[in-house]
C-alpha cells in the first residue's frame, strides 16, 4: 500500500521562534499519510497550523521535529526548488511583470526545458483553464478570477507529483468560488494529479475533499471521509466546527462491545451504538444534529420534552428552538416539503424525537 | 449648520490656500527673473535689453565651462553608478535577510550621511585625503569621485530599499516553489521588479552629485572645478547672465530627472 502513499508526514512539529519567549508551537507531533490522486483536505480555524502543514510540504519552512515523505522519500532537507511540488497562493502571487503566458511558463522555463516544449504546455494549460484569448495580457488586466486560473495553470504546468492549494478560493465572491470549487475537481480529474487544500471553511471541504483532515492547535484531530467526519464525528471541536450541533450531558449507566446505554438530564435512558475507544468513566457528552431530530407533538417516542421557543424559516429549512432546561437551546431542523411548514404555537411544550442510531458519543 | 456635517477640510481654515499660495511663491518666484535674465542681450544681469541666446552661445564656446560641464557628468556618472550598486547591495542587505542583530543601526548607519553637516563631512575629507595624498603622491579624480560615490549612496539606497519593502516577498517564494533557484528567482523576478527603484535611486544620486558645490570645493585638486565649484569661482569676480545660462540649463536636467524619478516611484510593483 505504500506505494499509493503521495505525502507522509512523520511526528511533524514546528517550533516558531524557538528559544525565544514567544516560542510558538504551530505543529505538534502531526502524522498523516495522503494518496496518490486524492483530494486530501485540512480544515480548521485559523492558526490550527493548516498552513504551516502546507508549507513544510512546499518547503518554505522545515519542521521542527518528524520528517516529510514525497513517495516514500525524505525531502525534508529539500529547498522548495528541488521538490516536485507546486502551490496555488492565497493572493495567486503572480509575477506582475510578465504575461500570463510567461506566468504558466515559468516553471517550465526553470526546470530548463525548451522554448517549444514550454509553448507547447503553456498552449495545453491555456485550454484547459479556458483562458486562450487572454494569453498576451498583463496580470493587472485581467480579474480576479481570470487571476485565480492562471495560478492554477502556472502551477499544474511543470505536472507536479502533488498540488497545494492555500485557500484559493477566499478571494472570490460566492458565485464565482462555488464555480471554481466545479472546476478544481474538474481538474483534479482531469489531471490526476494529488490535491492537498487548505481552507477554512467546512462547506467547501466537504463538498469537494476525498478526505478531510480536522486540525485545531497544530494537531489532527479526525481525518477520514466527508460523511464520516459529518457523522461520526470524534470529538466536541470536530462535531461543533462542521456543521451546527446540539450538546447534551449524559450519564453511563451500561456498556458492551456494541451498545451503551446511557441516561438524559431529563432521566429518560435510551441505548445507541457505543463509540470505539468509549472512555471509563460514566460522564459523556452526546452530539445531535439538528437535522437528524424532529418535533413531536404527541406523546410517543418522546427522548426529550422542551417548549418550543423561536420558529425561524431559512428557506428549504424550517429550524425551532427548544428549551430544554439548558445553557443553549436544542435546535431541530425541519424540511419544508412543497413549501409547507408545520404550523406550532411559540410556548406549546413539544417534544424531540431522535434516532438513537444517529447520536455521537463524544470522548472530550 | 450645513457646514458642521461636511467632513473636516484643512482647505477651508481660513488663510490656508493664502499661506500655500504664500509657500508656491517663495519657492518658484526667485527662479523667474534668474531664466528671463538668461536671454538678456545685454551685459547686465538686473537691465534687461532685449531677447538673445548670446550668453548660452558664449558659454557653449567658453573652455573652461565646457570641461567643467563634462567634468561634472563624468564624475556624476560614474559616482551615481557605483553609488547605486552599493545603495542595492545594501537595501538587499537589510530587507532580504533574517532579521539580526544590529540591522537598525546598519540601516540608520547607510542614511546618517543625510543628517551629518555636509561643512562637516567636506572638512574631514579635505584633512583625510591630504593624509592620503602626502603618503601616496596621487593627486587624481578618484579623491572626487570617491568622495561624491560615498555621499550619493543614501539618496540612492532610499527609493531602492522603499521598493523592496513594498515588494511582495510571496512573489519570491512562489519563484521558489516553481523551480527557480534564489540566483534565477533574484535575476528574473526581485531584479526586475526592483528596477524603477534602481534607476529612480541613479537619477536622484546624479542630480545630487552634478549640484553638490561644498564638498567638491573642498576635495578638488587644482584643475577639478565641476560646473558648480566654476560657477562659484565666476561669482566672485565679474557676474555676467552667461552664469544664469549655465543655471538654466543646470535648472532644467534637474526638472527633467526629478519628473522621471517621481515617475519611476509611482509605477506599481
């Protein structure tokens, strides 16, 4: 299998400012394995050390401690100018005194390869980034978008074994970044080439990512597959930072292999699917997404008993707020098929029904 | 009322357009009768007698002005371009480097030249070079050249360094990651971008050298008067408008590469 392995990082961790008093530890002993042709995606908030990830496999710092693997090979000593990767910048850093033919040429250029074999690449990535008419122009007079592709062409060109991308879309307006996110994929396919993308923002890394890596403190929290880290979600940061969440205190009270049965606030006992890894301990906080539960307004099935406190319709969605007798609300989601809504009076006591198959136990 | 909801304006307290005006007057006034007495037919430089390019034609013709003038290029040129490599080596120097110890005193060191007395600096050049020429017999230019080289590095190291600093440094990183070596990412991206800098930095250092009258006065050998220094020994005996000629033309190189310099700023990096 591992020769399927594109980047390995080893007990990574990076010390800024090392020996000083505002030592900063960006990275702390991170270790994941990304395939060949994946779309491999770290998300976390600002200053979780996604960027810095990025650029030690680019190679504009070196770790700290651990080691950085391209196919198997150590090039952690490597300077970024002896590694087969290339990086899409945040602003696009594009040299703005030369064309957008020179942009995509340049690496080609550098690797020392011949004028016809660059104008013959240069040609290929203009097509394939839709951008052939606006070869000639300066960088200054094209837009922001337009800016956007010749970055992404300028670093595909030299065919690098792994591409990074450092929020490329931030820049962009909604629109046009819910286009390129299409045509990232469409190149990813079309190239075949690893992606590694960093971004912010939970939306776009699940709607585009083969795998997505939750950081947060310069360490890996989750890594696995969009709808595993939506459903399955290990802990309280990865279950609140994607998507919203409702929290809930509950008590252990059994627990086998397979099942847990644990007690609510409210003294209702209910079984679910017991995590991997349960903790000892019989204190464990419980994850429910708002979608995943319903409003109840006779008396079966009833988990958890609230009065219904705010009605707010967000189009497709429905959401009620529940008071439950905690700190937060408990939020549900409801559809709205064929532009219906169920019509509850604000204050009615309801109820919250939840299939036990769909709560987290969260180990935090 | 109406007038309190507009946004402060320095431009409506009262008297401000008056001073400035005041200000543009002082500045540019006294360089109109020096340029109108230029053309004077006549000998006197305050009794004007008709419009002539006599006193251009004779200070094309006069010898001495002549080998000052070209004394004054030559020196100025070749003072602004080593003056100007330096000024890079230097902006390089304290901005594309790791921070390190003693980087501002080096960056304050590069500029005092700007603040020291230029009687001061003039003085202890004149004693230092006659230390010099008393050990080694040589009497030469390079006194001259050397001498406006080390005082035209700060004019040119600003604009350069004020380029480096408003250059984005991801521009060199992304050179980097495209295979460029840092000699290659220097001469293909940094250099390039740098340029207006570079040549704005020459200009000003030219300018500076061609006008500089004090310390030339005081580091010239005999026979090394530049256009400045021959204009000052002229003075002192009888004044005639060829001086204003010679101003003139002085006045309007200057015009001419101040313009091109605050040009070469203003282009974007």
């Amino acid at each position: 299998m591992s020769d399927d392995v594109a980047v390995e990082a080893r007990g990574v961790s990076k010390i800024f400012g090392a020996s000083t008093d505002q030592e900063v530890r960006a990275l702390d002993h991170v270790s994941v394995s990304i395939a060949q042709n994946e779309f491999f995606t770290l998300l976390g908030p600002s200053g979780c050390g996604k960027t810095t990830l990025l650029r030690l496999i680019a190679g504009f710092e070196h770790p700290t401690d651990g080691a950085i693997l391209l196919e198997g090979k150590d090039i952690s000593a490597l300077p970024p100018f002896q590694r087969p990767v290339n990086t899409v910048f945040q602003n696009y850093a594009l040299f703005p005194h030369m064309t957008v033919a020179q942009n995509i040429g340049f690496g080609l250029e550098m690797q020392g390869q011949s004028k016809d074999e660059v104008a013959n690449t240069v040609g290929a990535m203009l097509v394939l980034v839709k951008m052939e008419n606006l070869k000639n122009r300066r960088i200054d007079q094209i837009s922001g978008g337009q800016q956007q592709r010749v970055a992404l062409a300028r670093a595909l060109a030299p065919r690098p074994k792994v591409l990074l991308l450092d929020e490329p879309l931030s820049a962009l307006d909604l629109k046009l970044r819910k286009e390129m996110q299409v045509e990232l994929k469409r190149l990813q396919h079309e190239t075949g080439i690893t992606f590694i993308f960093v971004t912010h923002d939970q939306e776009e890394a699940l709607t585009m990512s083969d795998r997505v890596a939750v950081m947060n403190e310069g360490r890996i929290l989750q890594v696995g597959a969009p709808h595993e880290i939506y459903n399955r979600p290990h802990d309280r940061f990865v279950a609140d930072f994607i998507g919203d969440t409702n929290f809930m205190p509950a008590e252990v009270i059994e627990h086998d292999e397979s099942e847990v049965r644990i007690r609510l606030p409210s003294g209702i006992e209910i079984t679910v699917p017991a995590p991997p890894g349960l903790p000892q301990g019989s204190e464990v906080t419980l994850a429910i997404r708002p979608e995943q539960a319903r409003i109840v307004t006779d008396s079966d099935a009833i988990s958890i008993q609230g009065s219904l406190t705010d009605e707010i319709y967000i189009g497709t969605d429905t959401q009620y707020r529940v008071d439950i007798g905690m700190t937060s609300p408990f939020v549900v989601r409801v559809q709205n098929a064929n532009g219906e809504r169920a019509r509850i009076p604000l204050g009615s006591r309801v109820g919250i029904a939840v299939d036990p198959r769909t709560i987290q136990i969260l180990q935090d | 009322m109406a007038t309190s909801s507009r946004p402060f304006s320095i431009k409506r307290m009262p008297g401000f357009s008056l001073l400035a005006l005041t200000c543009f007057f002082a500045l540019y006034m006294p360089l109109a009768p020096l340029v109108v007495y230029s053309f004077n037919a006549g000998d006197n430089i305050a009794l004007w007698e008709g419009l002539s390019l006599r006193w251009y034609v004779s200070a094309w013709e006069n010898d001495l002005v002549q080998s000052a003038a070209i004394r004054s290029v030559v020196v100025a040129v070749i003072a602004s371009v080593v003056a100007t490599s330096l000024a890079t080596m230097a902006a390089l120097g304290t901005t594309r480097t790791r921070p390190y110890r003693g980087q501002t005193s080096i960056y304050a060191m590069v500029n005092q030249p700007l603040m020291v007395p230029e009687i001061v600096t003039a003085v202890a050049l004149l004693i230092f070079f006659a230390l010099i020429k008393e050990s080694t017999g040589y009497h030469g230019y390079a006194y001259l050249i050397s001498a406006h080289t080390a005082f035209c590095i700060p004019f040119a190291y600003l604009p350069i360094r004020a380029r480096l600093e408003g250059m984005d440094r991801v521009l060199e990183t992304a050179a980097a990651d495209l295979y460029a070596t840092p000699w290659r990412s220097f001469t293909r991206v940094t250099l390039p971008l740098l340029l207006p800098g570079i040549l704005a930095g020459a200009m000003l250092a030219f300018v500076i050298s061609l006008d500089d009258v004090v310390i030339t006065e005081f580091v010239k050998s005999a026979g090394q008067d530049t256009l400045p220094t021959y204009m000052l020994g002229q003075l002192r005996r009888t004044i005639t408008p060829e001086i204003n000629a010679i101003s003139t033309v002085l006045l309007g190189v200057s015009v001419v590469m101040v313009t091109i310099i605050f040009f070469l700023s203003r282009k974007k990096a």
